[in-house]
C-alpha cells in the first residue's frame, strides 16, 4: 500500500517540475498548458508515523490548472500556475474508528494558490544552470466544519536553484530549493530529479520529487484538517512518477502523468490522475 498512487499535490507534480527547469523559453517564446488533475475519493491518509490515518468522511478533489511560461529575454522567463479546484466531502468512510462523529459533508470551488515565478538561466552551454524565484499567494476558500479548502492561507516564497543536461533525444536535470511560508505554517526544502527518453513524436519521463518540511511552524493539525489533509501544516513525501508527452506537432501536445510515494505524511492515499493539453511557440 506504500506505493499507492498519490493524488493531491502529486497529481500536480508535471507542471510544478516543469517550473524547475533549468533551460528559460527562447525572446518572446510561449508554452501554455491546461490540465485536468482528479481525485475520485480518498478516505485514508500517510501519517507521519508511518502508520495510515482512516478519516471520517471520504473526499474528492478536481483541480483546473492554466500554466503558462513566456520568454522576456533570451535567458529569462516568466512562469505562471492558476489552479481552480472542486473540493467535497460526503460519504462515511467505513473504515474510520469515528465513523458515527457528527461531522459535517460539504463542497465549494475556487481559486487556489496562484503561482508567480521569474527563471533566469546563468549557463547556457553543454551544462544549464538556472535559478527560480517563486512566490505563491495565498488562498483563503474554505468551509472550516468541514474541513475543506482549496489553499494554503499563506504566502510561500520559494528560491530555487536547477543544473541540466539536454543530449539529443535524452535530457535530465536536477534542482534544490528551500520554501518559506508565512501565516504560522513551517518551512520546508525541497529537492528532485527528471529524465526524459524521446521515442518518435513521445518523450517517455521519469521524475522524483523530495518535499520535507522544518517542521518550525506553531500551526498544529487540528481534528478538522484531520479530516480532510486538505493544504495542512508540515505535509511532505518523497515520490517517484512517470509522464508522457506525445506531441502532435511542432505547436500542440498532450501530456498524461501519474505518481506514486516511497514515503508521506498528511497527504492522501488514493489513485490520482492527471492529462493536459499544451500550446508551444519557441
């Protein structure tokens, strides 16, 4: 069961690693991207124990993202992620201890952390050296008896720096970063690693991603985030997933995901996927 496919943030993984890379679009360069990330229902989450934590009620999340980078210069890019998210929570869960609390189900929609990031790419030679500065705002969507939320009610504010490699039909690259989030949440770092194979008009991907929180927030899980795990203090995981990118032609492709979890904790157990489908002028 440790390896489950994860949903949640790991659902969203292809774009926020697409974030991280070390190559910047070309002057007046374009990629947008729209994707569709689901979570049919979870009722069990990663503790931080290792032991799984059965909620009371199951949840389902959707999230409707619009990801865009455009190419200011040569070696500069700006990056921007506008997440819509569908949040419910109703059925019992069977397998709760607390199955018969008087909790209450739920559902709302709305915006959740808008992302804003500058990339500036240092090297440009056989080896790519870049460094990101990302800031995402807070999102304050909630229905707090329910426990349910689309964002972090915080700003984060995250310096990251990511060394590549482009060889001809394969790629890799690799990046590190550490985040600050304010409004009493904990810091955390973050780490990880791509690699792409083209075959024909599909790149085949493997990625990694490495979240650890400092845990030096005095924001404390409460019974109702227990609930739901939905953008909660000190969450983590160290996952590994494969993407694919079959594209159609020099301007249009699609791009489908899916990751799993070596270890987590506060974030759900549950079968997640995610497909888009991008727009390219380079």
């Amino acid at each position: 069961m440790r390896h489950t496919l994860l949903a949640f943030a790991l659902a969203l993984l292809p774009a926020l690693l697409a974030a991280q890379s070390p190559w910047a679009r070309s002057k007046a360069g374009l990629y947008a991207q729209l994707g569709y990330h689901t979570i049919p229902t979870y009722g069990t989450l990663f503790g931080s124990d290792g032991n799984d934590i059965d909620m009371i009620r199951e949840v389902s999340e959707s999230t409707l993202q619009f990801y865009g980078e455009y190419g200011i210069t040569s070696r500069t890019t700006v990056v921007v992620s506008l997440p819509y998210r569908f949040t419910s929570r109703g059925a019992r869960n069977p397998d709760s201890p607390f199955m018969f609390a008087q909790e209450d189900t739920g559902s709302i929609s709305g915006l959740g952390n808008v992302s804003l990031a500058v990339r500036h790419q240092f090297l440009t030679g056989k080896v790519a050296l870049a460094g990101t500065l990302r800031v995402d705002l807070p999102s304050d969507k909630s229905q707090p008896f329910a426990g349910l939320r689309t964002g972090f009610d915080a700003v984060t504010i995250q310096p990251t720096v990511s060394a590549g490699m482009g060889l001809g039909k394969l790629y890799w690259f690799a990046y590190g970063g550490y985040a600050i989030r304010t409004n009493d949440y904990s810091h955390y770092a973050n780490a990880g690693v791509e690699a792409g194979l083209a075959i024909g008009p599909v790149w085949l991907i493997a990625f990694s991603d490495l979240v650890v929180s400092v845990e030096n927030g005095s924001r404390t899980l409460t019974p109702l985030d227990a609930l739901t795990s939905l953008y909660v203090n000190d969450q983590g995981w160290l996952s590994t997933g494969l993407k694919g990118i079959w594209q159609i032609n020099r301007f249009v492709g699609i791009t489908v995901s899916a990751s799993g979890a070596a270890w987590a904790q506060y974030v759900p157990k549950s079968p997640g996927l995610s497909a888009a489908v991008y727009f390219k002028w380079d």
